[in-house]
C-alpha cells in the first residue's frame, strides 16, 4: 500500500504510471468518488492499479472508474483530500454489513461488565 500526498512527490521519485481503478458509488447525478478514512481518520481518496486487486479489497460488485493519479487529485483536492492511497490491502465492512442491531446486545453488556470492574480516580 502506497500513501501519496501533494508534499510527498518530488522530482526523482518513482510514481505510479498509468490509469488508477478509483471506486465509485451511483449518485443522483451519476458516479461520485468514494472516499476512504486512513488509520489515523485522515480523509484518502483510493485508487487501485488493476481491477483485480480492487475486487479482492472492495468486493466484485464494487463500481469503479478508471482515472489519472493527477485527475484524481484534481477531482479531490476541493474537497480537501490530498492524500492518495494506491492497493490498500483492507478496508473494513460497510456499518450496514454488520447485521442485526439487536445481536449486539450480548457486546456491549460484556464491555458495560468490564468497564465496571475498571478503576477510577
């Protein structure tokens, strides 16, 4: 996985060439960019080299477009996004993936249990 940011590039450092698989998402004006949380909870637009590797992290019924790191950038930095992550190799599941919200009963009565045992002062 490869970080990019608008201070990251200079001139002698190798970038990825050609176009990106940027992922997409259906708007009610046509495809709109995807954007992705980093880590840290940074705003990242994502780009992936070719579609298999874009398949195995979003899954095959993900959208996409296929576009230059620099139109990328371009589309995202109004946005104020100006890092770009190239293959990340996770991404976590949609909130809407994790089922049932009433399953979740049984989580947090056990994480209530815990943080009664916790010290304070």
């Amino acid at each position: 996985m490869t970080h990019l940011s608008e201070d990251d590039a200079g001139p002698d450092e190798a970038r990825p060439a050609g176009l990106l698989c940027v992922p997409v998402r259906s708007g009610p004006v046509g495809d709109m960019l995807r954007l992705f949380r980093t880590p840290l909870g940074g705003r990242t637009a994502v780009g992936f080299t070719n579609e298999q590797r874009l398949t195995a992290v979003l899954g095959p019924t993900q959208q996409h477009v296929e576009l230059s790191a620099s139109a990328l950038r371009g589309l995202t930095a109004p946005l104020g996004v100006t890092e770009l992550t190239i293959d990340p190799q996770l991404a976590a599941a949609p909130v809407a993936a994790l089922g049932d919200p009433s399953a979740w009963q049984g989580c947090r009565a056990s994480a209530a249990s815990r943080a009664a045992h916790l010290p304070t002062g």
